[in-house]
C-alpha cells in the first residue's frame, strides 16, 4: 500500500472549472456568452459611497461602456487586437483581447443621477453615491 500526500490546495485549484462544467451542462455557464476576457474589478463601499474600480489596461476611454439599469451597474467593452506589422512568431501569448462584459447589481439606496467615473492609466474609477436613507445614523441612548 502507497500512502500518497493529500493536497487540499489541488482540489481547491480545479474548483472553478468544476463550477464552469456544471453549469454548461445546463447552457448556463460563462462561455455561452458573447465575453472574451473579464477585466479585474474590486468593488469597495465607504460611508458615503459604492466604489468600481476595474483594471482595463491598453484600452482608450471611448471604448467602454457604463450602464445602470434596474440597480445593475453594467461594463461593457472590447479591447482591440493590435495589429501585427511585423514577422515574429510568437510562441506564448496571454494578453487577452475582445469583447467583456461585467455585471454588479447594487442596492437600491443610490442616487443614480450623480455616479460618477473617470479612467486614467488603465484604471476605471465609478463613485456611486448612497442616498441619504442608506447612510449609517447613529442613535443616542437616553
């Protein structure tokens, strides 16, 4: 009998594309759609506001897409292959181009008339302001 090592980190490791192979076997797994790459994205609250921020390096500011609609803010975009003018023959490749497509749905204490965003080296910046309902209060004791 050969004792073998067990490795939790390993099972861990394939998890997501055990996820992704469940759900295509229903048609509803990631793949099915349109996206090519999923930019990063941290979304952080402060006491004031919602904050996206979305890594889209290589990308010219008119090239994105922010929506907000039914509490969803939605990113939208394609990032263009360059063009290869020269004659190398690449042998590993990472940086990914195409269309994207990243969904966050949000509470419905915003004020979606002033969300704000910028984009500066590679970095989407969106501010969502809360309302004043969902801004934390504190209450005296008597």
């Amino acid at each position: 009998m050969t004792l073998v090592r067990w490795k939790p980190q390993r099972n861990l490791m394939s998890l997501p594309d055990s996820i992704d192979r469940f759900f295509d076997d229903f048609g509803l797994g990631w793949r099915h759609f349109d996206s090519v790459w999923h930019p990063s994205v941290d979304v952080s609250e402060t006491e004031n506001s919602y904050e996206v921020k979305a890594d889209l390096p290589g990308m010219k500011k008119d090239e994105i897409k922010i929506s907000y609609q039914d509490n969803v803010l939605t990113l939208t975009g394609e990032k263009s292959h360059e063009e290869k003018k020269d004659k190398k023959n690449y042998h590993h490749v990472e940086r990914a181009y195409g269309k994207f497509q990243r969904s966050f749905r949000l509470p419905k204490d915003v004020k979606a008339d002033q969300i704000k965003a910028s984009y500066r080296n590679g970095v989407l910046n969106i501010e969502i302001p809360k309302a004043e309902e969902a801004k934390p209060k504190e209450i005296s004791v008597s």
